[in-house]
C-alpha cells in the first residue's frame, strides 16, 4: 500500500435503518414456529430477525442500527384508497406476541427502535434516509416494500434479502431501473400505473410493468403521461383518462411521508447485553453463541 492510499479517507460507515415488520414477518415464516423459548411460546421471528440483522451488521459494519415500526395502513393511505392493505390478514397470535418483546430485545443489543401510530415503518425509514444524507451520512435500508426503492441514491441503498434464510445484495439506482426499467425518483409513479398487490392498489386496466415503464420513460411521469393520453393507444388511452384521479391517489399512497426524525448517534452492537436478553426469551442456542463471540472480541 503507498503513502497516497493509506491516506485515503475511510467512507463513513452507514445507518442501518430497518423494516420492523418485514424482518419480523419473513422471518416468522421462514423458520418454524416449533422454536420455543420463554414460557414454551414460538420464538421463530425474533429468533431469525436477530439473526438477519447480525448478518448484515458483521458484512457492513453500520455505525447504528435503527429498527422501525409502524401503522399497518396510515389513515391518510386510507383516506385515499379504502381498500389499502384491507386483504391483509390478521397478525397470528405466536407472531403478535414475539412483536411485543421485539424492541425490549433489540434496544438490549443496542439498536434504536423508532414507533409510529400515525405513519408506517417505510414512512420513518424514508425520513431517517433523508435525515442522514442530510448530515453527510449514507443509508442502507433492510425492507421487502418495493415503495423503498423511490430513495435509492447516491447515499441510500436498499438490502434486499433473498429467499430462504441466507444472503442479501444492495440494490442501488442502476438496479432500481434494471428492475423497473425507471429511475428512483419515478417508482411511485410506476407502482401507480402498475399497481401494488402487497398493498392492494390495482393500478391502471391493461397497463403491466413494461408498458408503465415505456410510458414513464416517454413522458418523464405520470402527470405527463395523463397530459398526454390522447396520443396512446385506445386501452391506455381510456386508463389514463377515465381513472386519472384514481392514478394520481396511487401515486400519493406510493410516495413516502417525511416525518420529523431525530438523525440516531453512533452505538455499536452490544452481544453481551444482546445474549442477556436472549437468554431471558428462551434463546439460549443464540445466546451461548453471542457469548462465545464476545469473548472472541475480547481476545
């Protein structure tokens, strides 16, 4: 290594910002519900979002972790579209109380929780991305909401986590068009013409993915593209004009809310306090395991 190279300055090191609910919901699913722990009750997505989060925090050295939960469906979603995440199902009830015990355990590995009843959890994420770009910072965002890749940027990059159990790539702008064929700052737009099964908006009649993304790569967005429907052919012409107003509420559910966030300190992980906990659940494989970390760490 040269003189020259030493002194390069380090890259700062991110804010991890997390999806509470995703975390917890892909990992209820992903490992069975046989795992108990604490009072012989299923431990499976506490078990698997710890996991998930170490995983990640052991690859890019965060310099805070902020978890996030959220509204399920904020009123002025709601207000909007009635029918916004309405054939969602009930939370079950070995899910509900592992959501309960979540930020008592994550706060005790000495991850920030951030709680909104008014706003959901990619609410606060978009605004703490905002919030640490702001101060110079960048932002890796763990979520499945594909509403998050409208902040991918040159600061913000979204973990997305791959099926199973294991492993996770950043997805940055070029891979935001790569799958949606538009920029970052244009996913609203196409969800609103494509639509959004996770969260019930149907989207424009007739109008799949390839031709949302034709149509915003023509226009530049989708007032633009409402502007101009009388050049399209008949079946896109008639979506745009008979459910204008509809597509712009899309596009407003789509788009994230800025919230009033406080930008999170520097705290590193803490595996002691996080086995303690872990015990206190029932997770003792995971809390001998973090033990036996922590006295590698001290070695």
């Amino acid at each position: 290594m040269d003189e020259t190279t030493s002194l390069r300055p380090m890259p700062p090191r991110p804010l991890l910002a997390v999806d509470a609910p995703f975390v917890m919901y892909r990992s209820f699913f992903a490992l069975p519900d046989s795992i108990h722990g604490l009072d012989d009750r299923p431990v499976n997505a506490l078990l698997g979002a710890v996991n998930v989060l170490l995983r990640i925090a052991s690859d890019r050295d965060p310099r805070a972790i902020m978890i996030c939960f959220g509204a399920e469906a904020a009123d002025y979603r709601t207000r909007l579209f009635p029918s916004y995440h309405a054939d969602r199902p009930p939370v079950p009830d070995a899910l509900a109380w592992q959501f309960e015990k979540a930020p008592e355990l994550f706060e005790a590995f000495g991850w920030s929780t951030e709680s909104s009843s008014s706003v959901e959890a990619d609410d606060l994420l978009g605004s703490l991305a905002s919030v640490e770009a702001a101060a110079g910072g960048s932002t890796l965002i763990v979520t499945g909401d594909r509403d998050m890749y409208q902040c991918v940027g040159s600061n913000t990059s979204v973990v997305f986590l791959k099926g199973g159990i294991s492993g996770f790539e950043e997805i940055d702008a070029a891979g935001v068009r790569q799958r949606y064929g538009v920029d970052p700052a244009l996913v609203p737009d196409f969800i609103a013409l494509r639509g959004d099964p996770s969260d019930g908006l149907p989207g424009a009649p007739g109008i799949g993915p390839k031709t949302a993304a034709e149509l915003l790569q023509r226009h530049g967005s989708l007032e633009a593209a409402i502007s101009s429907a009388a050049d399209e052919k008949p079946k896109v012409r008639a979506a745009l004009t008979d459910l204008a107003q509809e597509l712009r509420n899309y596009r407003t559910i789509a788009t994230l809310q800025m919230v009033d966030v406080e930008r999170p300190p520097d705290r590193p992980t803490d595996l002691e306090g996080g086995a303690r906990a872990a015990r206190e659940l029932g997770l003792r494989r995971l809390a001998e395991r973090l033990e036996q970390a922590e006295k590698l760490t001290d070695l």
